[in-house]
C-alpha cells in the first residue's frame, strides 16, 4: 500500500509527460529560478556532490554498505536485497529514458560536466530512492542504537532530496524529471522493503519450525544421557 501512491502518481506523469513533451508548465520557471539564484561556493560544491550519485561512484558505495552489514549479519541477504533494487531502477531509467527520449534542459542552464542523454527521469534522484530507502530500512531493522536509527532516517532523507535537487540546480533536469525519479524510486523501495518483510516472515517460520523439529531428538538424547548419568552414579553409590 505504501508503494501504491507513489506509483499512481508516476503513472499519471509519465502519461502527462507522454502526452506534453515539455512537461510540468512550472518546469521552466522552476529552472530559471534557480539558475538565476546560484551562488559562487554552491556552484562549486553541488557538483561534486552529484557526481556521488553516478553509477561508477555510488555502485561501489552500494557494494561496501551491502558488505559490511552481510558480514556483520553473516548473511548474504543484504546484498541480495540491495542487488535486486538497483537491477529494478537501473533497468526502469533506461526503459523509461529510452521509451521518452526527452531532452535535456539547454547547454546554457547546465553545469559542468554537460549531460546529453535522455532526461526524463531523473536515474540519479531514481537510484537514490529506491537504494538508500532499502538501506535505510536494513539499518532500523538491525540497528540496536536509538541514535544511529535517527542518525540513518534523517542522513539518508536528507541524501535523496539533496540528490533530487541537486540535478535541478545543475540544469541537467527539469523539475518533473526529478520528481518521476523520485516517486518511482520510492514505489520501487516500498515494493522491495516488501518482499524483504515477506521473505524474512516466511525464512524464519521455516527456520524455526526446522529448528524446533532439530531440537527435540537432541533434548531427548540429553535426558536419556542425564538419565544414564545418574543411574550409574547410584548404581556405584550403592556397591
């Protein structure tokens, strides 16, 4: 249910933008207000903050994260999880870039280093939905602190809309661009958050009720062997 929204609502843009090539009317306001209101120090720093968002940049990030709670969890799931989510956005950026093919804003509103390929959507402010929110969940679930969970919800918030707005303020998306990435990543989270919740459920009946059924014999092997203990002990006690 909680992708449901987000996803009724990518639908109904993509339609929009399916339908008007140009997109949301505000989108050309919102990029000309923005780019008339850059700053020195921004226009530096934004940059290289976006280019965390890349795909050579963050996949590796993926990696380690993935890595490092499947090594302290000693379990692989992690990094299946996190696998299937970034397969799922990859995959929905290029079909859906590909099928669009819309243009980016023009040279002139756009940072360094220039974008050419498709705009819509945004596969930066898409990845970073779907992936830190499945992160983000992952920490909540496993997290012991109080602090670090806080510490997890508002970095990784943070991350994504700075992520989303980042790519506006460097001209290389228009607004709706950023929001379809955004509302996708976010259905693709939930859905994925989902199945993890669904396939954690099911594993652990099934661990359970196989350790249940492992732990009976062995219990009765203790008794017996108790029960063997003490009737030598007083069978010795007795002679």
């Amino acid at each position: 249910m909680s992708a449901l929204i987000p996803l009724v609502a990518t639908i109904t843009l993509l339609g929009h933008v399916g339908r008007n090539s140009t997109g949301l009317p505000v989108d050309r306001d919102i990029l000309d207000w923005i780019v008339a209101s850059r700053s020195e120090p921004w226009t530096h720093i934004v940059p290289v903050f976006s280019m965390i968002g890349s795909t050579p940049v963050f996949t590796p990030i993926m990696i380690v994260f993935a890595g490092s709670i499947a090594y302290f969890k000693r379990s692989l799931w992690p990094v299946i999880m996190l696998a299937l989510t970034a397969t799922l956005s990859v995959s929905a950026t290029v079909i859906i870039k590909n099928v669009f093919n819309r243009q980016r804003p023009p040279l002139e509103t756009q940072l360094q280093p220039y974008e050419y390929s498709g705009s819509f959507p945004s596969g930066h402010t898409l990845n970073a939905f779907a992936l830190v929110s499945v992160s983000i969940s992952m920490v909540l679930r496993w997290a012991v602190r109080t602090w670090l969970r806080w510490a997890t919800v508002i970095l990784g918030v943070a991350y994504m809309f700075a992520m989303a707005f980042s790519r506006v303020y460097m001209g290389v998306h228009w607004l709706s661009d950023v929001q379809c990435g955004a509302m996708l990543g976010a259905a693709i989270g939930f859905i994925m958050i989902s199945v993890d919740v669904w396939a954690r459920s099911h594993w652990w009946s099934r661990e359970i009720n196989r350790a249940s059924e492992e732990r009976l014999p062995r219990r009765e092997v203790k008794r017996t062997s108790r029960r063997r203990i003490r009737q030598t002990v007083h069978k010795i006690d007795i002679d």
